[in-house]
C-alpha cells in the first residue's frame, strides 16, 4: 500500500511540473519560412502560442495567436514584412496562457513593433501595499531616530494586557492568516473569530500585542499597519483596511 501511495504521489508531481512550452523552434529565417511554410504548418499544425519576430538579433516584434502558422504568415504581407528577418514559434499547452505571456513579454522587452502594450493584471493593489509598507518604515525609521512626537494635549493610547483600542472580535467568521515580513524574517500568525491571536505558543489580545512580540519594541508600533492579511480577492492588505 505504501509503494502505492509513493508511485500516485510522484505521479501528482510530474503531472504538476509540466512544462508551459510543449514545443518550440526558435532563430529560424523568414527564408525558410517561405520557401518551406508546408513543412513549418506539418510541424506546428493548429496549436496555440508566442511567436517573436527579430531585426536579425534585435527582437522586434511579439504576438500570440490562437493559429501560429496563419498568423507568422501574415506578417509576410503586412506593415512588418521589411522589418524582420528571423523568427522564433513557441507552442503553448493552453490558449488561456498565451494572452498573459504576450503581456509579460511585450511589458518587459518593449519591442519596437509592438505599437499596443497588451494591459497585465492590476498592479494597483500590490502598489498600494509597497507604499504603505514604505510609509510605516519610514515612520519607524523616524520615530526610531529622533524619538515618537505625541501632539500637545493628545492622550497616549495604552494597552493593558495586551487589549486593544478597538477589538477585532468579528472582524473575521473564520481563523485567518496574518502575515509580515521584519528583518528578513517571515512571521505568520493566526486571527479567531473571537478577536484574538496566535503567534507560535501564545495568544494575544491585539495585533499591536502580537506585533511587539515579532518587533520586541515596546512602542511606537500599531498592530493594525503591522500585519496583513488576504482580501476577499485573495490579495495582501494591510490588517487595519480589511474588510468581510
């Protein structure tokens, strides 16, 4: 039962490292592609991908196609015709892939022959982390340098016993995962329905708590900016903008 489970176990994992490229021929002239685009069509037959056009070493252009063998074949009589000389076919396993690796490829080389850049998925979100991750650590960094400012006649907010301004009891229905990165250390921990904590053996009342846990700091730190933890979209956000 055991070699069993092992051989369906390694199955599993070949069956999930499958290559993105089933096939590929790559530097070819578009020489050849005229004078033997028979052979070519044998070849590739009716399957999805990437194709790339080249200036002789300059890569010039990058498309997908649905047809690879009709779509290069269009470039023999369109506004690219005197613009490449070589090209280079990839054969994708799923059509759905193509119009994401097009985007990556064009976002990244910035081919001259591509007048379009194809939109990728919204970077806003992850955007919006950075900043805010930045803006905390320049504020640590501040309040680390020169000292934490409290505003003439503001009251200090104090936390006894580890509880909170504001309790997160029914922030969640269900344990989630927290996460941050400090010091070149990952740290995840664990918020209940009921409002607490988890991190490692022990549980805290607040984020804030559980954050001078991680940081070892006995101030200047907010427990909500500290963490995050995934939107609804099953994006990174930042524990204090979360919502249900």
């Amino acid at each position: 039962m055991v070699k069993k489970s092992g051989a369906n176990v390694k199955k599993k994992i070949k069956r999930s490292a499958r290559s993105l490229v089933v096939k590929q021929l790559e530097n070819v002239s578009k020489d050849v592609f005229k004078k033997y685009y028979s052979l070519i069509t044998e070849l590739v037959g009716n399957s999805p991908g990437i194709y790339a056009l080249y200036d002789e070493t300059e890569l010039y252009y990058v498309g997908k196609s649905t047809d690879l063998r009709k779509r290069v074949k269009q470039h023999l009589r369109d506004r690219h015709l005197a613009n490449w000389t070589r090209f280079s076919l990839y054969l994708v396993r799923k059509v759905a892939h193509t119009s994401e690796i097009e985007s990556l490829l064009v976002r990244v080389a910035n081919p001259k022959g591509n007048r379009v850049v194809p939109k990728g998925k919204s970077s806003g979100a992850m955007l919006k982390q950075l900043k805010a991750t930045v803006k905390q650590k320049q504020k640590e960094e501040f309040e680390k340098m020169f000292g934490k400012k409290r505003k003439k006649g503001s009251k200090q907010v104090k936390e006894y016993g580890g509880a909170a301004k504001k309790s997160l009891k029914g922030v969640v229905t269900y344990t989630k995962v927290l996460y941050r990165a400090y010091k070149g250390k990952e740290y995840k921990a664990k918020l209940k329905p009921n409002g607490t904590i988890k991190l490692g053996n022990k549980v805290y009342a607040s984020p804030t708590a559980a954050a001078k846990a991680v940081t070892k700091r006995k101030s200047g730190i907010n427990g909500r900016t500290f963490w995050n933890i995934r939107n609804q979209a099953g994006e990174w956000v930042k524990l204090g903008e979360y919502k249900a």
